[in-house]
C-alpha cells in the first residue's frame, strides 16, 4: 500500500456520518490513536465533530480510508474490537477492494469464520484466498513465513466446521523435529513429552473454543492432538486434519500423512520453507508435495508473502530482512 506521499490529485473533504457516538470513540481510540495511525499510514488528514468525520488528501487515500473507517465500525457493531492489528488489516484489505476488478475482497460471510469465542475475518489479501480454499478444496497447502495466519485460520475453520456438524472431529498434529521424533528419549510420560511440541496448536484452540469446551472435547475424541508419528496406519474419515510446521516433515512422513485423507474429511498442511529444521540433506516434505501435487483436482496451494503478515509491524521488517540476506548468500554462492 502507497504510504504517505502518493501524489495523486488531491481531492475535496469527505465527510462520513456515523449514527452511534459511543463506537465512534472507540474506533477513534485512546487519544485518537487509531486515527493518527490511518492519517499516517495514508498521508491523509482526519478531523471529528460530533459523529461526523471528516477525510482530507489525495483521492486514492481518502477511498481507503473511508473503506476502512467503515469496516471497522461495522466490526464495532458487531461486538467485536478495533485494536492497532485491526486498523492496519482493515488498511489493507481497503487497499486490495479499491485495486481488484474482481470484487476480491467481498469480506462478509464468505470470508468470516465463525467459532464459539469469535468472529474471525480475513485480514490481507492472501488471507482472502486462503479463506476460500478452505471453505472449498479438500486438501489445502498454506504455506509462507511465520505471522500470516496460517495454522490459526486453519484450527478457525476446522472449529467452525466441527460446530456446523460438518465433522465429527479435528485432529491437529505436527512433526516433533526438535526431539527427531525419539521421544522415548525425553523425560515424563507421554503426554509430558508432547505437549510442548504442540502448545502452538493448543493455543489457538483456546482463543476459538472456552477452555472447559476444549478440554471435554479432548477427552470425548472430538479433538486430537498429537505428533505426527502417531498419524501411522490410521484412516482419518469425517475428520478436518491439520499437520502444521509441515516444512520439517521428509517426503516419506508428508506421503504417509495425506494419505490418512479418509472419507468426508478435509486436510490442511502449512508450513514455511524457509524454517526448515531437518538434518542437512534432508528433503522437506512440504515443497515436495505442493510440486507433485499440483495439478491434482482438489488439491489447492495457497503461498502467503511478507504483505500478508498480521503480526507487529517488525515482523514484516524482520522477514523481510531475512529474506534479502538469503538471496545474498544465493547469490554469493553462484
């Protein structure tokens, strides 16, 4: 998105009327910090008086900003909050509304998963599509760097599909590379021993589900989670299946995993090739099978970019970074 200084014809004051004053403050934010963040974002000037809103600056600006504005009042209207995230998501996705031709950011059901504890909306454009390869392929790569959503969309939709009845259950696994999968070796019973390769995968089960929901889920089998040695020789039908870090899974354990598809299921795999932990000379699974897949009916790869991050701002920054020292070290080694 073009930050301040676009220099495109500047345009007349917009002027936006909101009917509830008491959402309006809470989407100016705290000393208006949500509005400072838009105007310097944008390079846009804001100004209030009452429940009217004023937009000053250039044309293509103000169209975001009024976009975006309205998203996140709609949001407020819908009981749910506006925090910094959300404005620079709302920036974004205002962004992709006013450059696509193909309405690609109708960002109402289509594109909201809804679980016990929240609505969750896209909030980037590669978030957009990968909504809707969930809620239409079978199996679903999601791949890119860490921050873009990936496992998290993926463990909302698979709670939301399991509250609509459309599975019976959800099993979310991910390979426990750091142990080398020898978890005999570890100290504890079984349990002691996995649960911090997949705290990831139980945290965002709470942010979707009440803990006592998540918990008598766990015990009745609705919900498994569990490394992915423990996949072997199991036919997973009516079940969404999620195997996440799929980047440290060989070639050998990814084919043993897709092939546990049983009938009625759906199966999402994500990862980040560029956070590969398995020994030197190893092939990762992941890259291997988005390749030999992909022109299989029913298979759909999602690739998400440093522009998709939903995380601090750094982040972006950090990957970015690290991105650019790695095509140096290519480079160097050509």
């Amino acid at each position: 998105m073009s930050p301040r200084g676009n220099h495109s014809l500047i345009a007349p004051p917009l002027t936006l009327q909101f009917e509830d004053n008491k959402l309006l403050q809470v989407l100016f934010g705290e000393h208006d910090r949500n509005l400072v963040r838009i105007e310097e974002t944008l390079g846009v000037r804001i100004s209030s008086r009452g429940n009217r809103v004023s937009l000053s600056g250039d044309e293509r600006s103000i169209d975001i900003a009024r976009s975006a504005l309205d998203s996140l009042y709609a949001r407020l209207k819908e009981g749910m909050s506006v925090d910094a995230s959300e404005v620079d998501a709302a920036l974004r996705l205002a962004n992709l509304e006013l450059e696509s031709t193909s309405g690609m950011t109708e960002t109402g059901r289509e594109v909201t998963l809804i679980t016990s504890k929240r609505h969750i909306k896209a909030r980037s454009p590669g978030q957009v599509t990968y909504i809707r390869a969930l809620q239409k392929s079978e199996m679903v790569f999601g791949i890119g760097p860490a921050g873009t959503g990936k496992t998290y969309l993926a463990v909302a939709n698979a709670v939301a599909q399991l509250l609509k009845g459309k599975v019976d259950r959800i099993v979310l696994s991910r390979p426990a590379v750091e142990a080398g999968e020898r978890l005999g070796f570890l100290p504890g019973d079984m349990r002691d021993k996995i649960d911090p390769y997949l705290a990831p995968l139980y945290d965002s089960l709470h942010d979707m589900m009440p803990a006592e929901q998540v918990v008598k889920r766990i015990a009745s089998g609705e919900i498994e989670v569990a490394p992915l040695a423990f996949m072997r020789g199991r036919t997973l039908a009516h079940a969404f299946i999620i195997l996440d870090e799929a980047q440290n899974a060989t070639r050998t354990q990814m084919k043993m995993f897709l092939t546990r598809l049983g009938e009625g299921s759906r199966m999402v795999i994500t990862g980040d090739p560029s956070q590969v932990d398995l020994p030197r000379g190893a092939i990762s699974g992941l890259q291997n099978a988005v390749e030999t897949l992909r022109n299989i009916a029913g298979v759909q790869a999602v690739k998400f970019s440093e522009h998709d991050i939903v995380r601090h701002s750094l982040v972006t920054k950090v990957v970015r970074a690290y991105d650019a020292d790695d095509r140096r070290r290519v480079e160097s080694e050509t």
